[in-house]
C-alpha cells in the first residue's frame, strides 16, 4: 500500500517526528506537501531533504520570505491560511497528517474530512471545537479520522478488543505535568519556565502550558467523546506519572485492556499511518523491567479546574467547546508572554464561560463566531 502524505505542521514538535517516521517507513510512504507558520528556514531545509511537490507558508509575511528562500526549486507555494486547504486537494494527497497547533487547524481538517482524505489527527483542537461537525463530514464523505494523541492511540488499539457497545469506561492517562501533587497556593508564583518544563514529554509550548494546567487532559476527554462515540460519563482520567500505559479501555465483562509503550509520539503517529498494518518503526522499544514500577492516582479537580470544566462543557454542547478552547488559547498566549500568572490562566477560561450563553452550532462559521467572541471576551477581561 503506497501513501502520499501532507503534514500540516511540519516545522513543530509532532510535524518534526513525523517526517523522522516517514523516512523510516520506506519508499512507499511519499511527502506531498509540508507547511509551516513562521519557522521557514527549517520548511526550506526539509524541502530540500524530502523533496514535496507542495509547501504552504501560512503567515503571510514569511511566505514571501520562504519563496525567496526557494528560488529555482521545483515546488508550488501556497501562502495564507487558505494555504492549508489547498495543500490537502493538491495532486497525490491521500493522507493528511494535522499538526498544527490550535484552532488555527480546524478548517483544513475539515476540508480534509470533506475530500474523503485519511486524516491522522495530532491537532486535538478542531474536534474539541467542532467534533459533531467534523466526525459527521468524515462518516458522509468516507474520510478515516486517526488519532495521533498518545491516549486516543492507546484507547483506538484497546477498542479493537469489543465493540462501542461492550466499553464501560474509558480510562485516559496523564503524567501530571510538572505541578503533580501542588495546592492552589504552591501554584500562584509559578513561573513560565516551570511550567514549560514537563517532567516526561517534550513537546511544543501551548500543549506543555496545557499539561501543566491539566487543561490537555480536558481537551483529551472532549477530544475523545468524538473520536470513540462515548459519552463523556463514560470517561475518566488516571494521573500515571510514569506514562507507560498511554491509556485504557474496561470492557462490560470487567476486563481491562491497555496499551502501554515508552513515551515517544513516533509509535502513535507510525500506527495512524500504517493502520492497520503493523511494521518496524523508529520507537524506543518498551523494557518494563527496567521501568519497575507503575504508579496510578485520581486528579484533583479542584487543584486543576480545567478537568470538571470539561464535563460541564461537554454536556452542555454547542458553542461551549469553541468558548472553552478560544479562551484557553488566548490565556496561554498571554501567560507565555509574560503578561498573566499561571493561575489566571484557568480563572480566565472559567470568567469566559460563566459569561457565555451556550447555543447550538452547527456550522463551521458559528463556531468561529463563538471563537472570536471568546478571545475578545479574553483582552476585555484584562483591560485590552
Ligand atoms: N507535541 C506532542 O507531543 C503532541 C502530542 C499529542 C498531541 N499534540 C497536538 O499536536 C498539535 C501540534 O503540537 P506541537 O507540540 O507539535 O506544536 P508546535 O511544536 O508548537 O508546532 C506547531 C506547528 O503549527 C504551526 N503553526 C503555528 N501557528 C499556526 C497557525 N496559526 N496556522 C498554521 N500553522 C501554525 C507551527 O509553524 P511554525 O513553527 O513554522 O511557526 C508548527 O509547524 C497540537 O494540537 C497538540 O495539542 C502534540
């Protein structure tokens, strides 16, 4: 089976180790297309190594950069965020791979759904934002959504022992980040270094600020309502500091099956690629002796916000997803600018959907209302 794959991200963190599996898988898994934001130096060195037909830019200014950078080199530029949809109907693209960070990826994601691609999902934004939307357009156009996320990877590989209607639990792992264990108090003079040192995963700013809040884990349980067709009382988080068991499914009859492996985002974005194959990759091969113990704990949600807010978001519905995620992505900004403390963080996601009034949405277009009004909701709050 031979796969043309675009990366959405390529200059990131997850983008990155993509493109280190895909060479390792051989000749039959091609680079169509790479995009980055604003890193184009580092898109021109992997133009120049994996030779795409295609590359997007989509900050404006830096594609102007990056095709000056590329002069006389057989390759279509696309530039602005519109760059990102034309990239996955460019010619030979039969997988999408999203990587890119935020809600900045929720319409090629679904323009991908819409062109019936295969969609390997990194990018857990989008369906937080719009996963009714999402998931349907890919049930109506035959479009395989594939989670790349370490959990929904564990959960997809564990769902292959029943069926939907035979899982009892969903039980989503998480490290803790680098505050496992801290008080509201011990919180409250913490600083961006900190928060950007995570104790297990090494990975791209916005999602480390988010493990550190637990507001990852939040957007996981969102993410994985979607992807599994399970309510979200269905769903539960384990803090497992070690991250080895990447998560698990219990089965009505009381058995519980897991996926468990070194934490190395190349095995779960190899298996979105090569499912349902299995082949030799690049992952660290797991050596639980060497491991030894396994520790397993309940959140606390009062500590970290973010998880029962996500339980209220998601029975709720409708543009509170959107709301929850927006302002989370515009308190994290301002966090890592240095313009709030961590704790606002949170304070700011909650004030957001307190003065929200939930309504359903069905379009994509409503749902970027509802993002928009939440960011601006944000600046507001801090006097902007
Ligand atoms: N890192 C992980 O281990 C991990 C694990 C599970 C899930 N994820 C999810 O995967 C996604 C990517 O995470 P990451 O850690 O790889 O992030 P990252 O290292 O910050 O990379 C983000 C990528 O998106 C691009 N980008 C940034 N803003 C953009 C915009 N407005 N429009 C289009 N592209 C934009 C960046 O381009 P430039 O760098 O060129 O500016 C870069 O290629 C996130 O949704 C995250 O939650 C990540």
């Amino acid at each position: 089976m031979s796969r043309g794959i675009a990366i959405l991200g390529s200059t990131g963190s997850i983008g990155r180790n993509a493109l280190r599996v895909i060479e390792a898988l051989g000749p039959d898994y091609r680079i169509v297309g790479l995009s980055a934001h604003t890193n184009v130096e580092l898109l021109a060195e992997q133009v120049r190594r994996y030779e795409p037909k295609l590359a997007a830019v989509t900050d404006g200014p830096h594609a102007e950069r990056f095709r000056a950078l590329m002069n006389g080199q057989n390759l279509a530029v696309l530039s602005g965020p519109a760059g990102l949809t034309e990239l996955i109907r460019g010619d030979g693209v039969d997988t999408v791979l999203t990587a890119v960070v935020g809600a900045a990826g929720l319409p090629s994601a679904l323009a991908a759904a819409k062109a019936g691609k295969r969609l390997a999902i990194a990018n857990k934004e989008p369906l937080v934002i719009a996963g009714e939307l999402l998931t349907r357009t890919a049930r109506e156009h035959g479009s395989a959504l594939l989670p790349v996320d370490s959990e929904h990877s564990a959960v997809f590989q564990a769902m292959q022992s029943g069926s939907t209607r035979e899982v009892d639990r969903i039980l989503l792992t998480g490290s803790g980040g680098p505050f496992r264990g801290a008080t509201r108090e011990t919180l409250r003079n913490v600083t961006r270094e900190q928060a950007l040192s995570h104790p297990v995963w090494s990975m791209g700013p916005k999602i480390t600020i988010d493990s550190a809040t637990m507001m990852n884990k939040a957007l996981e349980v969102i993410e994985a309502q979607w992807l599994f067709g399970v309510p979200v009382d269905k769903i539960d988080v384990l803090i497992h500091p070690e991250s080895i068991v990447h998560s698990l499914v219990e089965f009505v009859d009381g058995s519980v099956v897991a996926q468990l492996g070194e934490p190395d985002m190349c095995l779960p974005i190899q298996y979105a690629l090569t499912y349902p194959q299995r082949v030799p990759g690049v992952a660290k091969r797991l050596r639980l002796e060497q491991i030894g113990r396994l520790r397993f704990e309940k959140p606390d949600p009062q500590t970290f916000r973010a998880l029962p807010l996500a339980y209220e978001v998601a029975r709720a519905g409708g543009t509170a997803p959107a709301v929850f995620n927006a302002a989370n992505e515009a308190a994290v900004e301002e966090f890592l600018a240095g313009r709030i403390q961590f704790l606002q963080i949170m304070d700011l996601v909650e004030n957001c959907l307190n003065r929200h009034s939930v309504r359903p949405a069905e379009s994509l277009e409503e749902l970027l209302e509802a993002d928009v009004w939440a960011r601006r909701e944000v600046r507001e709050m801090l006097g902007g």
